[in-house]
C-alpha cells in the first residue's frame, strides 16, 4: 500500500510537470539556460501568447524561427517561447525575457501591445519587434526600439470575395457542387481588428463581383466567439451550407477546421486561411482536401524570417510601421493542383489581373482599418 | 431575409436535427454527473474524461481503421480517467474538487503532448467518422423521419438509450440502490455492510465510460478529427443540467437537450441579418439558460421544502 502509495505520488508529479511544461513551455527554466554564456551570437526570441498548434498564425512564425536556426545557425540563436493561455502570465514573461540578454524580441498581437509599450519604455536599449498590430495606432514612431508589422489581409480576402461571388452568381465555369445559388459565407473566430480586415476585404471582393454582374451575391458572416471550438464552428458552416450558400471563407484558427469539416459532410467549396490548408490534407483525407478550393495565405513565417535577417544585417528600422500585402508576397491566394484543377483558366486570370492591379495601386482595397465600425456594419448590411 | 424567414427556420427539420446532434454530448456528459452525484462524488473531471476520449478515439480510429473500435477506445479512456479519480478521492480521499481541476489539466495539457509527440503539429488528429444511419421506412416520415432516421449517428441513439439505462440502473438493480444508499448515507450504508468504497468506485466508472461516449462521440461522430479546444466546456454544461434536472436521468437529458436547442438558435440566428442581436450576446445564451434554470430551480425546491418559511419570508 505504501509503495503503491509512493509510486502513484511520483506518477502524479510527472504528469503534473509535464502539464506545466506544456501550458507554459519554457516560461520559467528555458530561457535563463541560452542567457549564460555570450557566443558572439545574435539572440532572437518569440515570444507565442498562447500556445503553438494552431496550424496557422502563430505554427508558421514558430516555422520562422526554425529556418533562421536552420540557415543562419552560425550567427543566428533563435527560440520560441510559449507563454500558453494564461494571460496573466504574459507581461511578467515580457519583462524577464527583457532581462535576459536577448537582442531581439518578439511578440504579436493587440493583446501584447500594452505590455509592450511599457516594458520598451523601461528597456530602452532592448530591440522589439510587434506583428500582427502597431505598437501604437499611428504612432509607432514614439518607441524608437520596436519595429511594428502589419499585414494587409483585406488585399487577399479581396481575391477570395471575387472568387466566392463568381462562384455563387454562376459565371465561375464551375461544376457542382458550386450550384451558383447567389449566396457565400464567412466565418470569423472573434470580431476583432484582423478577423474583420479579411472580412471587410472578403465583402469588398463581392461588392466589386456584384458591381459587374446582373446576379447579386448575399453575404452571410458568422462568428464562432473563439478560436478553438471547432464544434461550434461546423454547425455553423452547416446553417450556412444549408441555406444554400456554395462557399464558405473560413478565417477562425482552429475552429475553421469544423467549417472545413462541414464542407465535406455537406459536400460543398470552402475557402482556407493563413497557410495552404490543400495541402495539409492532400495526402490524409483528399476528398476533403478537394473542396478546399484555396486559401488566403498570410506567411508569416517569411516576414518573421527577412525582418531578422534585416536585423542582422543592421537595416531593420526601428521606431517604424511596415506592412505587407500582395505586393510583398506575403498575402496570397494558394496556387495549388487543386486551385488549378477546379478554378477554370478565365477566372484565375481574372484573378491574377486584379491581383496585379492591387499590387501596382490601380485598385484600392478597403481595410478594415480605414472604416469605422458602424461603417463596417454598414458594408455588411448591404451584402446581406 | 425577413422575420418570417427566420421563423421557417422552426419548420425545417435540420434544425431539430442539429439540435439533437449539438445535445448528444451534453446528455452523455450530464448522465456521467449524475451518476457520480448519486453516489455523492461532485465529478467536475467529466472535462477531462471527455478531452481523454475525443483523443483515444480519434486516435484507435486511425490505427485500427476502424470507427467502432475508435469508439470503444475513447469510452476506455473514460474509464481510466474515472479510474484516476475514483482513486484520488476514494482510496486517497483527496478533495474531489481538486481532483477534478487536476484532472481536467491534465487531459488538456496530455492531450496536446500525445498529438504532437505522434503528428508534430499541436492541434489535431485525424479520425475516422462513424458511418451515420438511415432506418428504412421510419426515414420516409415527414419531419421526424428526416430528424430522427436520416443520416444519424448511432451515439445519439445510445444516448437516448443510455438515459433509460440509467433510470433503469436506479430503480431495479442492486448496484443501483447500493449507490443511492452511499450518496444518500455513507455511515449508514457502511453499517449494513456495503462496501461503500467500492461502489463509489463502480459508480465513477460508470461515469467515466458515459463521458467517454460523449468525447467519442464529439471526435468521431459530430466531427471527423480531434482538435485540442473541441469539449469547450460541455463536461460543464452538463454537470448544470444534471444539477437542474435533480437527479433525475430523464429531466437530466431533456435539459441538456434544451442547452442544445438553444446553442442551435444561438447559432442559426446569427445567419439571420433581420435579427441584429451581436453574436457575443447569443453566444452567451445556452449559459444565460442554465443560470436562469438554476435559480428557477433553486427557487422552487425552495418552496416545496420550507413552504411556511417561504410565505413569512414574503409577508415581511
């Protein structure tokens, strides 16, 4: 009994270490060990808030970490920390990274924004870079130590809104199960600033399609409330699908595999988010695969990779806002065996020529970011 | 659309459909509390067992090829974590609380090493989906035959069957009224000889192998894979039906489908543009439901015990 007693006790704390290990990986022993010695190296850190697995955003700046590590090694120590869900836990990792002798560090997202505002403040000479949001709306001029990034979703949600509405008002060429029905979906995992910058250039996409079309195409947007709960978010694809509607645009994380679940029970198009989602599937489950008629990719993993490299090389600017959209090749619409297989010749043309007129400024996107909210509700309503 | 758009949506039998498909899990998992209520174990690890499940029978699925097997994998699952915590709190009499935290932790964190140590990536697992249904002639009535013969998983039938099952495990069996008689008075069933660890034990098994049902079936039958964030709190949700239903197998399952059917409103509103409720506030519905069922609730049994107090209480 004692020794069962024991064994148990042991058991229990291995796998509560290992809990710990993998709510907040690395929080507390990691990232003192790579601080002791000064290898004449460039220290890099990511800092994920919240945890890897997400199969887009925050896996494919992980992805961007690993190839610095793989090709620039030599001059280059790159980590990735995740700081897990807890959010408490964020700002204090903030501070204790700052202490460490990184000269690189960075986050993402609005949620790590005020944080970082006040530990750049108190760490002067550190150097911070923040994607995915501005350190501060049109001012990141007033932190002279953080490069902010930001990417122009709405340019790819654009092409995809074009590709949904041709699909639904019938002048795709496509066969079934596209049945030119006159209606498209979104799916959105919370209404936040980037969620609704690929939603508002998603809807601007149809307006533009609907303008020079004599079918209207309705626009039906849903949110799920999360990022995780893909339960959730197949039954609403499934309303929408029921209704009728031949494609969905899924920008939710995680949760936008249950719409891509959905897709395959209800046999029906639907378009993926952040990474080529074709191809994830293309060899485990190709009948799903197959409805995944494309994806707006956001490579974050390169952005995360050329701005280190910049810092490497001494030309990262600081104090300063880049963005990237199509232009930059980092927002784009996945050109796979599948994109080319099921979207007909005309329309991919069609597509690349409003793609290139984005990219040479003939043809304005509207952001999110240029619009109020009422504005956006607004856009919304008209489409419905 | 207009309103009367949305009020069609009532008449369409997908809708009762996704009613039933969104309740499924929450039966089983208010059927797993209510067991261990019975036996006087407040079991908040049904969570966990459902996450454990989700991911084993995902996982069998894959390896063996088949969903069946994938399905008796996951209801294993669910047994060994109310293996866990049946020997937590009855052998080692641990707070049962705590366990439950501990043990809901521990399912999310496993969860995420298991897939990644397999897959490399830390969010899903391909399984492979239970073929659903369709039950010649009762499929070809109007309505019902569309929501309760075509294209249904057999987990739901099991749920419906397991409601009664478990009526049936409280009123003629032994085993059933040796957990009564724990959960009601351990010292008293201890003096006529139980063995009241033992059947408290019995009992979190029983509880466990029932959240299996419903992480097996969130995993192979809703969807066709396991993601990390998939139970999203329906352990939860159904410990508050068990908690409204009072015990009672039958109103136990008929609130966790009432969770249900509102969570298929909430959602099918939504894609209704006449209806301008923000999806935040819908979202918060199927809750807004149980608090209110819970005071509802509360308030009533209130009454029925202490009917003078309650009218003095009025009067003053």
């Amino acid at each position: 009994m004692k020794k069962l007693l024991g064994m148990t006790l042991a058991l229990l704390t291995l796998f509560s270490l290992i809990g710990c290990g993998l709510a907040t990986t690395a929080t507390t022993g990691d990232g003192e060990v790579t601080t002791t010695t000064d290898d004449g190296k460039l220290h890099v850190v990511l800092l994920v808030n919240g945890n890897l697995g997400d199969m887009s955003f925050f896996d494919s700046a992980d992805a961007g970490i690993e190839r610095l590590n793989a090709e620039y090694g030599d001059v280059i120590d790159a980590k990735t920390i995740e700081m897990g869900t807890n959010q408490s836990g964020w700002e204090t990792t903030l501070y204790r990274v700052s202490q460490q002798d990184y000269d690189l560090i960075i986050c993402a997202t609005t949620q790590m924004r005020e944080s970082l505002q006040k530990v750049a403040d108190r760490y002067p000479d550190k150097d911070y870079v923040i994607f995915d949001t501005e350190i501060k709306d049109g001012a990141a001029a007033e932190y002279p130590n953080v490069h902010s990034i930001l990417f122009r979703q709405n340019e790819g949600g654009f092409l995809a809104g074009v590709l949904a509405a041709a699909m639904a008002n019938g002048t795709s060429g496509m066969s079934a199960p596209v049945t030119a029905s006159g209606k498209v979906g979104f799916i959105g995992g919370m209404r936040n600033d980037i969620i609704y910058d690929f939603a508002v250039g998603y809807a601007a996409g149809i307006a533009y399609e609907n303008a020079r079309s004599l079918i209207r195409v309705s626009l039906t947007n849903s949110f799920v409330g999360n990022f995780n709960d893909s339960t959730q978010a197949k039954a609403l694809a499934s309303v929408q699908y029921t209704n009728g509607t031949d494609v969905i645009f899924a920008a939710a994380s995680q949760a936008g595999l249950g719409v891509i679940d959905a897709a395959q029970t209800k046999t029906k198009y639907v378009i993926g988010v952040d990474s080529d989602q074709y191809l994830y599937y293309a060899e485990s489950n190709p009948v799903r695969a197959g409805l995944i008629v494309t994806s707006v990719m956001k490579k974050v993993g390169d952005v995360i990779f050329d701005t280190v490299v910049a810092y490497q090389a001494g030309t990262l600017a600081f104090g300063a806002l880049v963005s990237y959209g199509l232009a930059e090749g980092i927002i784009d619409l996945a050109v796979n065996a599948n994109y080319i297989a099921k979207v007909p010749l005309e329309l991919r043309e069609r597509l690349e020529t409003l793609k290139a007129a984005i990219i040479a400024g003939e043809l304005d996107v509207t952001s999110r970011f240029d619009l109020t909210l009422d504005e956006i509700d607004n856009l919304f309503n008209d489409l419905e | 659309m207009t309103m009367r758009e949305f009020l069609q949506l009532f008449a369409t039998p997908e809708f009762y459909a996704m009613i039933l498909q969104l309740a499924t899990p929450l039966v089983f998992a208010a059927l797993a509390a209510l067991v261990s209520n019975k036996a006087g174990v407040l079991n908040i690890g049904i969570e966990g067992a459902m996450v454990s499940a989700a991911l084993a029978a995902a996982l069998f699925s894959t390896l063996t090829g088949s969903a069946m097997l994938g399905v008796l994998a996951g209801v294993f699952a669910g047994i060994l974590m109310g293996l866990f915590f049946a020997f937590c709190t009855v052998r080692l009499r641990t707070n049962h609380i705590l366990v439950g935290i501990a043990t809901n932790i521990l399912a999310a964190g496993l969860s995420v090493f298991v897939v990644y140590a397999i897959t490399g990536n830390k969010s899903d697992y391909p399984g492979i989906a239970m073929t659903p249904w369709n039950v010649p002639l009762l499929k070809d009535i109007p309505l019902i035959g569309e929501v309760f013969f075509t294209e249904v998983n057999p987990l739901v039938y099991l749920a419906i069957v397991a409601v009664f099952a478990v009526r049936f495990l409280f009123r003629r069996t032994v085993l059933g009224v040796r957990i009564l008689a724990v959960g009601k008075n351990e010292a008293a069933a201890a003096s006529v000889g139980i063995s009241t660890d033992r059947v408290k034990t019995i009992a979190l098994l029983i509880a466990g192998g029932l959240a299996g049902f419903g992480g097996a079936y969130l995993s192979l039958g809703y969807m066709s894979s396991f993601n990390t964030g998939m139970v999203a709190g329906r352990g939860f949700i159904g410990i508050a039906a068990e908690a409204i239903g009072a015990g009672n197998p039958v109103a136990t399952a008929l609130f966790a489908v009432l969770f249900g059917a509102v969570n298929a409103f909430s959602l099918a509103a939504q894609t209704f543009p006449s209806f301008t409720i923000p999806y935040e506030l819908l979202n918060t519905l199927p809750y807004l439901t149980t608090t209110a069922g819970l005071v509802i609730y509360s308030v009533i049994r209130y009454r029925k015990l202490h009917p003078r107090l309650a009218k003095k209480e009025i009067k003053q």
